[in-house]
C-alpha cells in the first residue's frame, strides 16, 4: 500500500521536486499546502502518512506548523526541508518531533534516505 504524503513548502519548484523525488509505486502525494497555516489544516483533513515540510513559509513557519500538528497528533512522521542557514532551526525542528532533515539543494537520495527513515520505527515496532 503507498504511504499518502503531504508536501508543504511556498515555493511550487521545491514542491516539484520533492514531488519527482519520491517514487511513484511508493508514495502517494495526497496535498499540497504553500503555508505553515494550511499545512495545520491539510494534516487534519488529510491524516497523511507523512509530511514534508519547508522551514521558512509565509503565515507561520514549518516549525510552528510542526509544534502544532505534533500537539495535536503526536505520532505524525514530519521531515523538515531547508537550506543551510536555518540550521538551528532545523535542530530545533528535531527536539520538536520531526523525524528527519533534508537540506536544501537535494539530491533525490538525500530525500529517499530521509523519508525511509521517518519510517523506520514502524518497521522495527
């Protein structure tokens, strides 16, 4: 079964990318959200399988986005998406529940690896 994926990031190139990076027998790209706030909204419509998440979007920004949908669903797998000057944000995003990183520009394996890894404790439970 494909696992459903949610992709959040105001830049539709990124989106695009992270898009053609996923393979297609695998996951399923079930939304779409261009803000922190809708990317909240789109989580509890679309309970995905996992989200990947810009750091820096309009409205609010993936960290807030990430505090609140881990408040609210805890097991929520969240990798986040950023380039190298927001890194600590990124480790803030980690101590805040996300699984993984990927650091923008991306290559399509660093985006496979950290997928993979978001699901990694369901295969070891």
């Amino acid at each position: 079964m494909k696992k459903r994926v949610l992709l959040a990031d105001d830049t539709q190139l990124m989106r695009e990318l992270l898009r053609d990076a996923l393979d297609r027998d695998k996951f399923e790209i079930v939304g779409e959200a261009l803000t922190g706030e809708e990317a909240v909204i789109k989580y509890g419509e679309l309970k995905p399988d996992l989200v990947i998440m810009d750091i820096n979007m309009p409205k609010m920004n993936g960290i807030e986005a990430l505090t609140v949908i881990m408040k609210k669903h805890p097991d929520a797998k969240i990798v986040m998406c950023s380039d190298q000057k927001y890194q600590g944000m990124i480790l803030r995003a980690i101590k805040n529940g996300a699984k993984d990183f990927i650091v923008k520009p991306f290559k399509k394996d660093d985006v496979l690896e950290a997928v993979n890894k978001a699901f990694e404790e369901d295969e070891e439970a």
